[in-house]
C-alpha cells in the first residue's frame, strides 16, 4: 500500500497549519516538502522582519508528520512526542520557507524523524530538527 | 511589554505576572488546533518562545536590554493541548553563563498548562538563545 501524499495534502484542512499558510510542496519516495510562506503576521521581530520559530516548528510538525505516513503507507493517528529545532540562521524575510521532513525509522509505537528547513537553497538550510511521534494504536 | 506580531496570530496576550515573568494565555480556537480538538505541537511550540522571550527580555532589561537570538528550541510534548486556554509559566527566567568568545548564552525555560496553571504540566519547553552583548 501506499499513502496518497497529494490527494490527502489537496484535501482542505482548517486549523492552525492552514491559519499559517502551509501547502503542499513536493514529496518522494522518502521525503515530503511542505511550503510555508512569508506573512507579515508571522513576524516574530519587527526589526528584522524575521518570522518567529513557531511557525518553523508547525512547518516542520506537518512535514514530518507526513513524512510518517509515506513510510508508514497510510495514515496513522499519531501525536508529536518531542521536537528539537536547530536554528542554524533566522529565515530571510520575505522568502518562503520550504520544510523537509523524513522518516528514518517506525518501531511498533514509535516513529522517528528528521528534516531541515530553507528558503531558497538547501545547502543554506535555516534549521535542523530530529523528533519522535507515537502512535496510541501502533503502527501498521 | 509588546509582544511580536505572531502572538496576534496565536490570540496570545499576557495576562499577568508570576514570580517575575510574564504569564501568558492563549484562548484555544480553530486556528490554533493540530488534530481535531487538540492545540497543534507548533502553535504550543510559538506560544512557550513568545513566553519565554518576553520573560529573557523583562529579565534583560534590567541590565540595558540586549539582542536575543534563539538557537534551538526543544518541545517535550507531555499530553495533547486540549480545548481550553493555555496558559504559560516560566521558571528560571534567565540564567546567565559568560561562555568565551561567542557571546553570552541565555536559557529561558517555559512551561504550558492548561488546566489554570501550575500543576497541570502540558508541556515543556527549552530555548537556548545567544545575546552578543554578553561576548567576551
């Protein structure tokens, strides 16, 4: 089996990824990209126009969470059991910020993964992260 | 004390002062929620570094102020946000180390519950952010 990455990220979602603006960027067979683009809203210093890392982690939740689900080849009710984000450099204002997530490894609750976020070239990338979920229901 | 434009967008204001730092409420809404009837680990995540950056500064200013750039942020997520206001609580405003060259490191720690306060723990989170005016 497997997940249908671009029908699921098609399907409209309320909630806070979609207050944010985060949409479907690219996927393949071991990773997926989630877009997040720059809203004066999401301003976390109004000196720099520089975003606030919330926004950066909800991007890299999401991408990650999906990146689950394409290793998993379905969704699976998970929840988010811990996120570490690296901040290497702010984001540069006015550029959308594009979050790889991937999945190295799902055990029978357990799913663990790590992604980096950039914007514009992914040899500058602004973050790195590492995390788990779990799944109350286990994974297939 | 102003917070940044992004705790507009999470509805966060401050609501009051506990030991020295700024608590922080955040009202639960349909732009804040992750899976259905639950905060999203992100929107938890932006409400503890607001919260703790308004904390690091109100700590930093008695000193002159100073640039605070955060380096990692580490979420423990201990149980899912649920359908009511979150609150945040911070121990430890601001805990200097002169480190050598790179500037001053700054740990300001925040915590999120729900349930009115302080013993219902929801989350956990650690920011580690530099402050270049500290540097040797």
């Amino acid at each position: 089996m497997a997940f249908d990455i671009r029908t699921f990220a098609a399907m409209r979602f309320g909630g806070h990824g979609n207050r944010l603006g985060i949409a479907f960027h690219d996927a393949s067979d071991d990773w997926v990209e989630m877009a997040l683009p720059y809203r004066p809203d999401m301003i976390g210093n109004v000196d720099s126009g520089v975003i606030a890392s919330g926004p950066i982690v909800a991007l890299m939740d999401i991408a990650t969470s999906m990146a689950v689900w394409m290793r998993a080849g379905t969704f699976v009710a998970h929840a988010t059991l811990d996120l570490r984000v690296d901040y290497l450099r702010g984001a540069k204002p006015h550029r959308t910020v594009i979050g790889r997530g991937e999945c190295y490894r799902i055990t029978r609750s357990v799913a663990f993964i790590r992604g980096q976020a950039h914007d514009g070239d992914p040899d500058d990338p602004i973050a790195h992260v590492a995390g788990t979920f779990m799944a109350p229901e286990g994974y297939p | 004390m102003t917070l940044p434009p992004y705790a507009d967008l999470l509805g966060a204001t401050i609501e009051g002062v506990e030991d020295d730092s700024p608590v922080l409420i955040m009202p639960f809404d349909d732009s804040v929620t992750g899976r259905p009837g639950f905060v999203q680990g992100g929107a938890i995540a932006g409400l503890l570094e607001v919260a703790a950056i308004a904390a690091l500064q109100q700590a930093l200013a008695a000193e002159g102020g100073g640039r605070i750039k955060p380096i990692n942020v580490t979420v423990d997520y201990m149980r899912g946000g649920r359908d009511k206001p979150t609150r945040t609580r911070d121990r430890h405003a601001a805990r200097q180390s002169r480190r050598q060259c790179r500037g001053g490191r700054l740990a300001g720690r925040a915590r999120a519950a729900d349930r009115g306060g302080t013993d219902e723990l929801s989350d956990r989170a650690r920011l580690s952010a530099a402050a270049p005016r500290f540097a040797m």
